[in-house]
C-alpha cells in the first residue's frame, strides 16, 4: 500500500516539458501541514527526490538557531513553518518563512512547561487553511491566523474538562476532521472532544462509560471511515479508544497493547485494519473494525514495540523501531518479521518516494530503501549543529525539502535529485499573498 496523498492538500506544477526529461523528474510541490503529514500517515506523496545522499548529506538550504526548547515538530504549508518553543519563561507558537527561515511572528501560547526530562512543548501545530491549530504541553489550545499570529480563541482543555497534565506533558498534535478541532484532555468531562475550529465552542465530549476518568496518552488521534461510519481513534493513557466522529459517541477499545507508562505511538490504519504499539515491554497488535462497532484482533506480537518514534506502512509491510534496539520490517496482514537492522540507533522516521528518512536521538540522519527483503542504507550524515537534547521531534518531507527540528535548531535540507533541481522547480512563495 502506498496513498498518493492528498492531492487537494498539494499545489500541482503543470510543466511544458521536453522529451529529454523523463517523469519521475516532475515533483509535486507538496505541504506536509501537521502531524505526520497530510494523511497522519508520515508518508509524503513527493517523487522526483534524492535516491542516495552524498558523503555529508544533502545540501544544507537554511539554518534557524531561534525555535527554542521543546520537541514540538515543523508543520509546513501555503510557504510558512509553524512550531513551538519556550522562550525563557513563557510557551510560542513560532512561524518561520520557508524561503529563508526568517521568522514571520511569535505567538504567546501560556506558561513554558519544564520537566526534567526536557523542556517546551511537545506538539507540532495543525495548519488548516489560513488558521494554526497548537496545543502547549500544559494544555493550552489556541487558534491563530497563519499570516499573522493573531488568535481567533484560546482555552485550556484540562481546565475546561477537567483533566490533569500527564507525566512528560501535554503531547498531543489537534486533528481537525471537517469544521471539527479533535483533543484529548483525558478528563472527567471528557477523554475525547471536539471543539468548533472557528469558535471553539464544545461540540460533543466522549468517554467510556465503565470509566470516569481516562487520561491522556501521548499519542495523537486518527480519522477514517469503516463501513461508511466516520470514526475517531487514538491511544490513551488506558489503552486504544475510539468514537464516532458524528457525535462522539464511543465505539470500541482494546487495552492489551497499552503499558502503563507511556502509550505514545500514532495508531495507522488501512482498509478496515488499525494498527497500535507502545513500548515497556507491550508490544504491538492488528485490529480489525466493523461498522457495528467492534475491533477484534488479527494477531498481537512483541516484535515491534514502538517507544516514539512512530511506524509507517508501504506497500503492505510496516517500518518502525523496536525500542531502542533496531529498525524492523513486518508483513501488515500476518505480522511476520521480515528483518530487523540496528540502522542509525534509536530513530524517528518518515518516508518519501520508495525511501525512509531517519532520524536518530543522536542526530544521525539516514536515508534506508523501503525494501521488504533487506536493509539497505542510501545515505548517512550527522546534523551540522547539535542541541545537547536528544533529537525527538519526527523528521518531515515538504516541497523537496527535509526539515529536521533539534531543539532551538530547525534544519532544512534540498533533497530533490539532481534533474528535479535543473528544472528549477519553484519553492512555495505563497505567503506574501492575501485572500
């Protein structure tokens, strides 16, 4: 399996060109708006990009040295970046050009949230059109104008429902599913709630109802459809849940997949099918969905147990990390272990045109085929500059560029090939204009 994406979502280069140039030269210049992309599958439709990487890396285009503390990831559309930091005492929402990494505005988000873990939000924004979507790590949700920074609302979920922060903080990305901004304040007014995108007024609160409080995992939510109902899952503090996107009423869950210390993992979901891993000695399982309801399981496995740094799905066959130990590949429909590889250490990942793009917590970066049969590493190289964090936010594929968030570092690589570039495709240009 291998979505093409959404191309609504993407800006289609119409090129008058020669004979000489052959298809897979043609890129289309493709946003990646949030969380794990434009499916929240960390796939991106691009083609036309680096099949191997020369000694260094790819070409360094910009560098910014201003997104301060956090692991909040870029999200990046219509030619801006949106991210966090905290800056001294205080939690932003930061939005940088994509032309040259200069920042356009900072938004005050609430009170910077400090652990000793590490510092600043955990959520990547959500752009939807012209508004941002950015949750801080203590719960404060605000809307922004993606030209301005100016809010249109702002709340705090766990004191509007109840909730108390988690552990490590506040982590999850917003969905936003129609004229609907999905969370998970995880309290006792509700696990799971959608709000109004444009006002933010409540429109339905989901709970199981043998549970008064579930907390909130540091997962992010899904939307997709089975059997012609629209349903919304994620993975709580307790286990996977999910509800009806309509109403919020609530579906199904399944707990043998989650630890007791930290459900992080973004389930993925292909015709009918879910898929969930956490870490701590859980491991992973293969739901399957009817329209009535139920999730039944396909089969559990310990072989991919997958602490945060995510999992995607190609062509019938999954790529994630086991732990800290290694990369591995598993056959979607059986759970087979196809082969495992200590690859870069322990990584996050994306992938982009037949390649995977990993991102060691030692700011390794690698380029490795999505290839079922073996491990084959393209390409290898250390970030330029380095934070003395671990380097978790996830990497992201945008318009033939690889950005790569490391604390107040946010690095962003030319990875198209060599024709894509001759042709001179354009870069997003797009937000000096007004609508």
């Amino acid at each position: 399996m291998h979505a093409a994406g959404d191309l609504s979502r993407s800006t289609t280069l119409v090129l008058a060109l020669g004979v000489s140039f052959c298809s897979a030269a043609v890129v289309p210049a493709a946003e990646w708006p949030g969380w794990r992309g434009p499916e929240r599958n960390a796939i991106s439709p691009e083609t036309g990009l680096l099949q191997s990487w020369p000694q260094g890396g790819p070409r360094l285009v910009w560098q910014i040295k201003t997104a301060g503390e956090g692991y909040s990831g870029p999200a990046v559309a219509r030619g801006f970046l949106v991210t966090m930091g905290n800056r001294d005492e205080d939690e932003y929402v930061l939005c940088y050009s994509v032309n040259d990494g200069r920042e356009l505005w900072a938004y005050k988000n609430g009170k910077a949230y400090k652990n000793s873990y590490g510092n600043g939000p955990r959520c990547t924004p959500t752009i939807d059109g012209n508004r941002v979507f950015a949750l801080g790590a203590n719960g404060d949700l605000c809307c922004l104008d993606l030209r301005t920074g100016k809010a249109f609302w702002q709340m705090n979920i766990l004191q509007r429902f109840r909730g108390n922060n988690i552990g490590w903080g506040i982590s999850e990305s917003p969905l936003i599913e129609g004229n609907l901004v999905i969370v998970t304040p995880g309290g006792t007014e509700g696990t799971l709630v959608a709000l109004d995108k444009f006002t933010g007024t409540l429109r339905w609160a989901s709970k199981d109802p043998s549970r008064d409080r579930e907390p909130a995992g540091y997962a992010s939510p899904i939307a997709f459809t089975v059997g012609g109902v629209r349903q919304i899952a994620t993975f709580t503090s307790l286990g996977a849940f999910a509800a009806r996107a309509s109403d919020g009423k609530f579906l199904w869950r399944y707990d043998k997949v989650a630890n007791r210390t930290a459900n992080i993992a973004t389930p993925v979901f292909f015709r009918d099918h879910i898929f969930y891993s956490s870490a701590y000695g859980a491991g992973c399982a293969l739901l399957k969905l009817s329209s009535d309801g139920q999730a039944n399981e396909v089969y559990f496995s310990k072989d991919l147990q997958n602490h945060h740094g995510g999992f995607v799905l190609v062509d019938g066959y999954l790529y994630g990390y086991n732990g800290g130990s290694a990369l591995v590949c598993m056959e979607w429909s059986t759970g087979k272990l196809m082969w495992r590889d200590r690859s870069v250490g322990k990584a996050s990942l994306c992938y982009a045109d037949r390649h995977l793009y990993v991102l060691s917590e030692d700011g390794v970066v690698g380029l490795v085929e999505a290839n079922p049969k073996q491990y084959r590493e393209k390409g290898r190289f250390k970030l330029p500059v380095r934070s003395d964090r671990h380097s978790w936010p996830h990497p992201i594929i945008a318009d033939g560029r690889l950005y790569i968030r490391d604390q107040q570092y946010i690095h962003c690589f030319d990875v198209r090939s060599s024709a894509a570039a001759r042709i001179g495709l354009p870069l997003f240009e797009r937000h000096e204009r007004r609508e």
